[in-house]
C-alpha cells in the first residue's frame, strides 16, 4: 500500500506487516486505517480490512507531481486494485503502475487544461501490463469503484454519482464489447451455474495479468485444467487497455468514495454516500468498512463482536478484502489557489478502470515554494504533506479557537520557519494545522481576530494565541507528543541557552557585512559557530545530536550562504569543517527539508531586502 508519495506501507500484520503510529496509520487486529490525511486539494481517510490469509488488496494514494517533467501537472493519484487469486498482481501494479505514468515516453503528459492526458494513462497501463507478463504467474483483478458524493442544492442532500463502471460479463453492454471484439468466436461469453463469464471462466473483461487469456504460451501446464481454454487463440481474449472518462469537478462535488468490491458487495452506493456525509471526516474511511462488516455479520445472523474474531483465511467465507479511500474535494482550495489560467472554469478528473486509477489534476501551476516536499521519516517511510496555499486580503478567516491548534506562518519567513521545522520533526502534521499568510497581502482578520501583533508564526492552541518564534519552539517540544529536542544533560542545557542568547548577535553582524560593513566581523562570527560546533563530540550538531538549536539556527545559514556566495564570492564553509558538516547533515532532516525554500528566490530577496548587489 502506498499513501502519498514516497510512500507509506501500511497494512495488517504478515507480509505487508507495518509499525503503528498516527502519521502512517493504525493497526487494529485485522484493521488497518489512517483516520486523516491531507491531499492536493482537501482531506483522506483511509482503511483496509483482511479477508484472505494474504491480503489481496493493494492500494495507493499519491498527491504532487504527476510527471517527472518539473513543468508537468499536479494532482492526486488513487489506485485501488483487487487481486483475486494472490497479491502478486495488485502489487505489482502498486509498485509500478504509477512511475510508469510519471515516466512513460512518447506521450503528451498534458493536455490544453493542463491536465493528464489520456494517452498518458493508456501507455501505463499497457507498460505495466508488458512488464508483469514478462514475470507473470497466474493472477488476476477485480473491479472497484469510485462513488461522487453530490450536493443536490434544491433537495439539500447529497447524492451518489457512480463514476466507473465494472467490466464485469453480467453486463449486457460488456457481453456486446466482448462479442464486437470477438466476432469469430460464439464462446466468448458463456452462461455457466447463472453467471456470465468470459470462456465461461471469468467474469471480467480488463484486466493486468491473467496471462493465460492474454498469450497461448502461458494456457498451459501448471495451470490448473479447469482454468485453460480449450482451443487455441491468436489475440488476446481479456484487454488491458483501461476505459477512460472525464468528468469535470463542481463546487457541488463534495467527496469521491474509493473502495474495492468488498465494499459494494455489502453497501450500496447512496448507504455509503449518507455515511461520509452524516459523519466527521476523521476516521470516515473506518466508518465505512465497519458498516460494511456489520452488513456482512447480519447477513450471516452472527454479532459484528462475533466476526471481529475470526482469523484471517476463514474470514474469506464471510467477507472480502476491504480497501476504501474518501477523498474531500475542498472547493474553495480548488477555486481559489490553483485554477487562475485562462482555462479556469476547466477542473477535470481523469478516471479509469478496470482498476480503478484516479487522477485529479488540480494545480497545474503549484508555485515551486508550494508543492508538495517530504516532511519528518516516520517509522515505516516518508510522509509527503500537501501545503496549503497562502492565506491573503481576500481570504476567509478559519473558524478560530474551534478546538483546532493552527500554526499561523509564512512560507518565506524564517522566525516562522523554525516553528514550522519543530512541528514537522515532532511528527505533528496531523496534529497542527498550518495556516500560511502572506504577508504582502495579509488578511485584515488576521490582526483583528488571531494575532494584535499582526505578526508570524503564532500559535492557536488551547483557546490563547502565542508569538515569539524561539518561545514557540519550546513549548511544542515540551507540550505535544513525539521525540524531545532539547537535552536532559545540564551542561547541554546550559550551552543551548547560551546559543539561544547568542543568535540575534550573530544575525546583526552578518547582514551588517552585506552592505561591506564589518566583513572582518562577519568572519569573526562564522568561527564562532565553528567553535559552538566543537563543543560536544557525541553528533554533528550544536548539542551533539539534533535539538532546537539546529532548529533556531537553520533558517539563517539557509539564506546566508547562498546571498554570501552570490553577493561576495564568500564561502561561509572554507576553513571551517565543522560548519560544513553541519550544513551537510541538517539538509538530510527530512523535517527541515520540507521548509527549505529556493535559494535563488532566497538571493534575490535578500538582495531587494538590503539593497546589495554584487560587490
């Protein structure tokens, strides 16, 4: 399973087996879900539940890039694929479906709205599908299903749009396909025991595996007689080809219901529709599978307790593998940050099957400071958070002291960056929210009903407002969960406030030498860091290991070097190997590196900002 590039592996426990935790989901027996999250454009939850001995489903949730080309679109990506037989296909899908969309060659990767074209999603597939045949072993999909929760304004409810279509042989217009594309053989599709199925073997028609009805060579020995067709055939009786359609995203639009047939088997599309919608979002992907195993225990005259505790394998005979994924369209993010271009009435959403791979392309010019970067390692990987676009003049105030703990920053701001830094490498991500303001345009709200001093960062938390930066990165360290950073050793305590005092010295000799003031001084400066660095041998930072320190630190080398560089040929790292390490390691935090900025917008702001050019 893979949630938001690079990616989560979450499951149950086994082979797909994960540690729990909040940023990468929770296990529960056999349970896996991931209350909240967030994508291009809203909010997610997710969940699975294990039937068989080896769970079957696959699935992944990827927001940012699309492509591998810097100028391609952005969007979010949700597979959900089914695998009937064994893993190995919905895997291997899993793992190479989307880079093929990323990376296929030959194909346009947007189309006029800046959208992901077809012809993209098409060559993936059919690259996908060469590549598994070349290891294939006998596997195959099933359908899924996407649901679009609709708000009907004059009824005020919200209805289900089905989105996909199965390509299942109990559909008339599929038998007609398979016909059309068949003329010559009258057992293209067979009523056998009161099902339609394709040889009278299987009930799908598209399909990524199933070698055996792709290529003659593989209809033979070791696979099992009862699945071989009889006679010899030339071209291939199953497509891999995904059918694909369009739809555009109202501001009615207010969710898409992922979910694989073990979903459906048990709730219909409306049942599942008036859950989320009656629900909190938190946790709605849950709700929704244990709806879905109550139905399944009622069915059976059995307690939902009852079925909870039957192992996996025997589990098969009461229910299916379950994976769903409910994804909030947030219209006023769409409307209001992404789509600004001449084509903005144009919000398109690419959905194909038969393994239900969603694209949804909603800000094809992200502004590079805005996209999506990796924020802290986790137990199991990397957590790709979707930063929301800035806040300003013409923007709606959240619903402050609601209970939620907001940060309120700027993503240019380096007071703010290092609060920022302190909830991502806390692993808070899901815990504060961020608000980012611009400051050049900066809400009248923003003085008026969170922060008087008009300043960033600040933050909400408890009903109060707090400022101050190095203030605020002590109390989430010592306030909210996740590894401490700042030292129990007294010495190291002792040292840190010293650089905490230090700083704003440090900060006014060195921008004092931009303008060729005191550039003795500036060096003088540098050696000092050098020193601080020297002081404890146990790691590469100020404290040895990584601490707030580093923290109130960064934003400001960050910006020194490269401007020094620039300005003055002047390398603040020359002679001093120390700092250069420092420089070297902190860059590999992945919770500071989703808080860098571009650094020649850094030199060219600096520039603006203390009115120097090259010297």
């Amino acid at each position: 399973m893979r949630i938001v590039s690079p990616c989560w592996r979450p499951s149950v426990e086994g082979e797909n087996s994960t540690r729990s935790g909040d940023a990468n989901g929770r296990v529960d027996g056999l349970l896996w879900y991931k209350d909240s999250g967030q994508h291009v454009t809203g909010d997610f939850s997710m969940a699975v539940i294990q039937a068989n001995n080896l769970l079957e489903d696959h699935s992944q949730l990827e927001s940012g890039p699309m492509s591998s080309v810097e100028s391609g679109p952005h969007g979010t990506f949700v597979g959900i694929y089914d695998g009937h037989g064994g893993p190995e296909a919905a895997r291997f899908i899993n793992e190479h479906l989307f880079d093929h969309i990323k990376t296929i060659n030959g194909a346009e990767f947007t189309t006029e709205n800046h959208g992901m074209s077809a012809d993209v999603i098409n060559k993936a597939f059919l690259a996908t599908e060469e590549d598994f045949l070349n290891l294939v072993k006998k596997q195959w999909l099933r359908d899924s299903r996407v649901v679009l929760g609709r708000l009907e304004k004059a009824f005020k409810e919200v209805k289900a749009v089905q989105l996909s279509s199965e390509h299942n042989a109990s559909m008339e217009s599929v038998r007609e396909e398979l016909r059309t594309l068949h003329p010559d053989d009258p057992q293209i599709v067979v009523l056998k025991h009161k099902v339609w199925r394709v040889k009278g073997i299987i009930q799908i028609s598209r399909s990524i595996g199933d070698a055996y009805l792709k290529k003659a060579e593989f209809n033979k020995e070791p696979l099992l007689p009862k699945f071989r067709v009889p006679e010899s055939f030339e071209k291939p009786i199953l497509q891999a080809e995904p059918a694909i359609s369009v739809q555009k995203i109202h501001p009615e639009d207010q969710f898409l219901i992922f979910a694989s047939d073990g979903l459906w088997e048990h709730l219909s599309n409306q049942e599942a529709v008036d859950i989320v919608n009656s629900c909190p979002r938190s946790g709605i992907a849950r709700k929704l599978v244990k709806a879905a195993l109550r139905e399944a225990a009622k069915k059976r005259e059995m307690r939902y307790s009852d079925l909870k505790k039957i192992d996996r394998g025997v589990r098969r005979h009461f229910h299916d593998d379950i994976t769903v994924v409910v994804l909030f369209l947030d219209s006023h993010l769409i409307s209001r940050s992404f789509w600004r271009g001449p084509n903005s009435d144009h919000v398109p959403s690419l959905v194909s099957s038969p393994f239900k791979t969603h694209y949804f392309p909603f800000s094809p010019l992200l502004p590079a400071k805005k996209a999506p970067r990796v924020s802290p390692a986790m137990a199991t990987g990397s957590v790709q958070e979707v930063l929301p676009p800035a806040l300003d003049s013409t923007s709606d105030p959240p619903q402050v002291f609601d209970g939620t703990t907001r940060l309120y920053i700027s993503y240019t701001c380096p007071y703010a960056q290092r609060v920022w830094i302190t909830r991502n490498c806390k692993g808070l991500q899901d815990k504060i929210e961020l608000v980012p303001i611009d400051l050049k345009n900066r809400p009248a709200w923003y003085k008026e009903k969170v922060y008087p001093d008009n300043k960033v960062p600040a933050l909400e938390h408890n009903s109060e407002v707090k400022g101050e930066s190095l203030d605020l990165i002590k109390y989430i360290d010592s306030h909210f969960e996740g590894p401490s950073l700042f030292p129990d050793d007294p010495a190291k305590k002792e040292f840190a406030e010293e650089l905490f005092t230090y700083i704003n010295t440090f900060y006014k000799t060195i921008t004092s030498s931009f303008k060729g003031e005191e550039s003795e001084a500036a060096g003088d400066a540098f050696d000092s860091i050098e020193t601080a660095l020297s002081k404890f041998e146990d790691g590469p930072f100020f404290l040895g290991q990584f601490s707030l320190v580093d923290i109130a630190y960064v934003p400001f080398m960050e910006r020194f070097q490269p401007f020094l560089f620039d300005v003055k040929k002047y390398d603040i790292t020359l002679g001093r190997p120390k700092l250069a390490t420092w420089i070297e390691e902190i860059n590999k935090i992945e919770g500071y590196r989703q808080t860098k900025n571009d650094p020649k917008a850094l030199v060219e702001s600096y520039k603006k900002r203390f009115s120097v050019s090259h010297l």
